[in-house]
C-alpha cells in the first residue's frame, strides 16, 4: 500500500519570457494562442487529466491576476476541468511564484505537481510516474531525459572541464514534491538568501534526496523565437477507427467482501445503497469504454491488461485504470475524437448524475464536453437488470490512428 496522498497541480505562468517577446509581438510565451486558448490551457487540461489531482492553481503574473482568473473561469465554462481551481500571484523570480502558489493551497493538501506553463506537450503518462514514486514515499521526484551533447563548463572563455555526459540528465517538468518538505525548503531558502531555478534544487540543498524518473523527449519548453515553430499544428496520415466495449456487473450486499459502492463515469451514485461485485472499483461504465479504446487499437481487452487475480488492482479505482488505457492508445498513435456511452438497469436513475458523469469523462479523456454522450435505458422488468440484479454498460469510442 502506498502513501496516502491528496496532490495538487501548479501551473507557473507568471513570467516574462524575455528571450521571446520580440518574436511574439510582445505577449508572453504562456499566453501566446494555441488551439484556441492561451499556452497555459494546455498544461490545464493535462493536468485535469490525472485522475490522482485534486486540484489546480494558476499563478499569473499580478498585473493580470483577475483578468487571467476570468478568462481561465470562461475557458472552464466552456470545456470543464472538472478540478477546483484556485489562483495565486506571481513573484519576481520564479522560486516566489512557486512559494505564492504554495500559499494557496488547500490544508489538506499532502503532495504537489509543479509544472511550466511553457511546456504543452506532456503527457498524463509522465505526470503519472512522477506521481507513482511520490506514492511509494519520494520526498522530491523530477523527470529527466539523457543529455545528447558533449557539455563544457566554461570560466572567462576557456574550457575549465568536460563533464561524464553518462552522469547529465536535462530535467524537465512536472516536478513533484512531498509539500511538507518542499515547504521548508523554501522557507530555508528565504531566509538564507538562495537562488535557484527549480524547486528540485532547493531539496538537493537541504541534503532531501531527489528520486528521477523518465522524461519525455517530446516535453520541450517553449523559450526561444525558433520554439515556436513547435506549435504550428503538423498532419499526419491517419485512419478513422471505431471501437466497441461492454461491460456488466452484478449487485451485492454492500457488506459482502467484494462488493464496492456504484461509481459511474468516475462519479459517485449513492442512491439506493447499490453496489456491485467487482475486484476493481467495479465502474461498469469506465470498463466498457476501456473496452472501446482498446478496440480502436487492437489492444485486447481490460481483462488482459488488469487481470482481476492481480491483488494490486483490489479496488484500485477505474479512473487510473483509464489513465493507462489512453496513454496505450496515444503511443500506438491514436487520437479519440468523441465517446458514446450507455447504461442500462433498471434502478438507480442515472439522468440526476448524467451531466456530471459528462463532464467527469470530458476531463479525464481530454475531449470537450460536446464529444461526449452519455444516456441512460432500462430493459422495461426484463432480464437480470431489469430484475434489479446488476448493471450493464455499452461504449463507443471514435478517433483517428496515425500510420506507420
């Protein structure tokens, strides 16, 4: 059993980005337009999509604090992150808008993802790693990639050494940190007067080991005016595919040893004390659209990959479970496009819970909410749903495949 966690995500978004602003007509880097939102809405939506986050703060530079906070709340309304939010102002390096972020954080919150405003293109595989070594009891893990050039450590132009290139790794973010322990470190290093520029170096300086898991090559920083030319949007040839899922579990005393309380779409349904049979959390919905994403790939079924005999999977909650299921499908180049799915029984009413079961879904399959449908039937007394002795769930999802 790991740490027990309640982790939250911080998004840096108050700098300047001098190097850029001649190449950007002015504007910072993390509020250039990308997809139709500013650069930062794509480390948002990232974000929103690790089921383990509890919730999000923005630090925005405090001249535009409020205008960013409104637009941020516009851009929500629109496609929700289904996250609370909470906002911060920015400092004037980057450590103080990391200390401000800090300060807003909810008191229940144990753990924290920071991460740059100016990298768009991490994936919800990687803030899951980060996240897998806090849960194993990591005061500080940052991702790395292996240096490819030979580095010289230069003083007044000359060559003073050659480092080992096998011991240099180029650290990227989301960075993540037990908060506790990143707390001290920056009060430690207010008051001793330290600059730096992570927050992985102040633990390194206060002697905290700092864990390193695999980056991601793609996970580049937009800094430079040449950077920009990663976010023009590049076609690849593709192939629409369809896939189709099912799924359907049996209710249960809720004092049987199995038995786990209705979830669907990641949402809680309390009503009628309903709850169903399963080794995972049983989330009949989540494990039939898994089901249909994995159709679009060929990739087998949920129960090859989460195999129910496995005691890590005992009640492990479906939401993560999916999390694995997209991060498949992304590396086999699949991108879904829109989701349709059906639940089918006879009690308990799922229309009260069907926009929140909508929006819960939007977020964790990165998709607006208009690419997400979800309806609800009966089988008129008929069958074992119909008899009220368990609950059934069709999916299918829609995307594109990239070849080769």
């Amino acid at each position: 059993m790991g740490v027990w966690m309640n982790a939250w995500g911080i998004i840096v978004a108050a700098g300047r980005g001098e190097r850029l602003l001649s190449a950007s007509g002015g504007v910072s880097k993390q509020f250039l337009a990308w997809r139709g939102a500013p650069l930062y809405w794509a480390s948002a939506l990232l974000l929103a999509r690790c089921a383990r986050l509890k919730g999000l703060v923005f630090v925005f530079p405090e001249a535009l604090l409020a205008e960013e906070r409104a637009r941020a709340a516009a851009l929500s309304a629109k496609a929700s992150l289904g996250l609370p939010c909470r906002f911060a102002a920015g400092g004037k390096r980057r450590q103080d808008s990391v200390c401000n972020g800090l300060a807003a954080l909810p008191d229940e919150a144990t753990h924290v993802l920071i991460h740059d405003a100016a990298r768009p293109f991490a994936s919800p595989a990687l803030c899951n790693r980060v996240l897998d070594e806090l849960e194993k009891g990591a005061a500080g893990v940052i991702p790395g990639i292996p240096v490819t050039d030979t580095i010289k450590v230069v003083r007044d132009g000359e060559v003073a050494h050659t480092p080992d290139r096998e011991t240099l790794k180029a650290v990227q973010t989301p960075q993540g940190f037990l908060l506790v322990t990143l707390r001290a470190s920056h009060a430690r290093a207010l008051n001793e007067g330290w600059d730096v520029t992570d927050d992985a170096m102040l633990l390194e300086r206060c002697g905290v080991p700092v864990r390193l898991v695999e980056g991601e090559p793609g996970n580049a920083k937009i800094t430079r005016a040449e950077d920009l030319a990663m976010l023009e949007e590049k076609s690849a040839p593709s192939v629409v595919r369809v896939g189709y899922g099912y799924d359907v579990h049996a209710y249960t005393d809720p004092e049987e040893a199995r038995a786990r309380p209705l979830r669907l779409g990641g949402v809680a349904v309390p009503e009628g004390g309903f709850a169903v049979r399963a080794h995972s959390d049983g989330d009949v919905l989540l494990h039939a659209l898994m089901d249909a994403l994995l159709g679009c790939v060929g990739g087998g079924d949920i129960g090859q990959l989460f195999p129910d005999a496995d005691p890590a999977l005992d009640n492990v909650s479906s939401c993560v479970l999916l999390d694995e299921v997209m991060t498949l499908a992304r590396e086999k180049g699949f991108s879904l496009e829109h989701v349709d799915v059906t639940v089918i029984a006879q009690r308990p009413k799922v229309g009260p819970h069907r926009e929140e079961i909508r929006k819960n879904l939007a977020r964790l399959l990165g998709l607006g909410v208009e690419s997400v449908n979800v309806k609800a039937t009966t089988e008129e007394g008929l069958g074992f749903t119909g008899s009220c002795q368990g609950i059934k769930s069709v999916a299918v999802a829609t995307g594109r495949q990239t070849r080769g």
